[in-house]
C-alpha cells in the first residue's frame, strides 16, 4: 500500500464518533486481592463503561472480590500481553483502556479520555504517573517518567495506555512478549501519529520501587531497555528481571 493509501486508511480508522464512545477497561490480574477492589472503585462513577477483568491464575481472592463486584472476569494464559489481547478480543467498547490493577484512575478519566482521543492527529494516550507513596525519591522518578511520556511519546503500562479498538487491532495488539510489551506497542503507535499525555495523573502503587529501592529498580528498569535495544531476547531479560528483582543488595 502507498503511502498515500495507508493515510487515507488511518484516517478513516480514526474517524468515528468518540464522544458518546463505549470505554472497554481491561485489568490483567495475578494474586492481587489487596489491589483490585480499589482500581474498580476508582472505576466509579463513569459513563458508558464495560469493566472486564483478566485473570492469569491468581490463587488468592482476586477472582471472587471481582465477581463480587459484578465485574465480567474471563481466564487466560497468564503474562500481561497474553492477558490484555485477550481482553480487548472479547471487549464491545469501541475504546479500549489498560489498567494495571495496582492503579487508580482519576475522577471524571472518561470524560477525559474521550476528550483526548477526539483530538485532531491523536492516535492513543495516557496518563500522567503519581506513585502512591510519599518518599522525596519517588516525586523525582514521576517527574523523569512525566518528561520521558511527554517529548517522547513513550508512556509505559502503568500510565493507563488507550486507544480506539480499531487502532488496536490495526497495530496487532500488545506483542506476545514476556516482558517489554508496552514499550513495543508504544513504538509502533507512535510511527503513526500523535501520543497524548492527560496531564492529571493515574495514581499507582509505589510497591515494586519500595521493595527492591527505589534507585534500585529504576537503575534495573533502565538496564532492561537499553539491553532490549541491544538485541537480547525478551525471553532472556524476563529471566533476569526477575532474578533481580527479587534478589537482595
């Protein structure tokens, strides 16, 4: 297809109506009872909202807190792109939002989101990040990932990531890899258009920076990319990762 070709077929991708838009949020899940109830709860109030819970598993109650709650939950393979492909197959809104279930989304995001997605030349966004604790440290790591989501156009995961369902499925979906499946699904939307960043911000849990360091896991984040940009498989860092992440200095 020319160039020519594949604008005029984006454009008709991205040209629907979005203000009166279903938002599809899919929440991949693995042994997180003591999280999920409050990303649902910051669900609410909305309109025009379909909820679908991912479950890879869990052995604790995430499931039943999630049914509980009158949340249509499926099962799949676990691994966070496996999870959330699955979820976007079977969602009926025409946008589709990825919440991690660690996150909470702000009031009035989908207002927001739609507001965002109708932007003339945006093709996805994001939110900005706030880590649920208070330690100095961690207003350093929000501001670095604020600037890297913003000029960059390079959110990650945890930042609450959305995008039209047709997009979605244009651009594959998440790619199947163990690790690094944000980052490669950011790449490609943004070979074609505009990334919007929300500037009010999804607040997450600080957990993963407190229980290795915050400096810690930032400096093992960092080692992770720029070996992904290197060449090494993702299979082999999702190995290391979590060998490092649980190992103590």
């Amino acid at each position: 297809m020319t160039k020519f070709g594949e604008t005029n077929r984006l454009s008709e991708i991205i040209t629907q109506n979005i203000a009166t838009a279903t938002i599809s949020i899919i929440i991949p899940t693995l042994n997180e009872a003591q999280n999920i109830k409050a990303a649902l709860a910051s669900i609410q109030p909305s309109t025009h909202i379909e909820i679908i819970v991912v479950d890879g598993g869990s052995q604790d109650e995430t499931v039943n807190i999630a049914k509980s709650l009158g949340v249509k939950v499926i099962s799949a393979a676990a691994g966070r792109a496996k999870q959330m492909n699955a979820g976007a197959a079977v969602a009926s809104g025409e946008i589709l939002l990825f919440l991690h279930a660690d996150t909470c989304l702000p009031l009035g995001f989908d207002v927001m989101v739609r507001e965002a997605l109708a932007q003339p030349g945006v093709f996805a966004g994001a939110f900005a990040l706030r880590i649920g604790a208070e330690q100095p440290s961690l207003r350093v790591i929000e501001w670095g990932v604020n600037v890297r989501s913003r000029f960059l156009q390079m959110p990650y995961g945890d930042q609450a990531i959305f995008l039209t369902k047709k997009i979605f499925n244009y651009v594959g979906g998440f790619p199947d890899l163990p690790i690094m499946e944000d980052f490669e699904l950011m790449r490609r939307l943004r070979s074609l258009g505009k990334i919007t960043i929300i500037s009010v911000p999804i607040i997450t849990s600080a957990r993963r920076w407190l229980k290795k360091g915050v400096w810690q896991t930032t400096f093992l984040n960092q080692i992770v990319i720029i070996a992904y940009f290197l060449g090494i498989s993702p299979q082999r860092l999702r190995t290391w990762y979590r060998q490092e992440k649980f190992k103590k200095f």
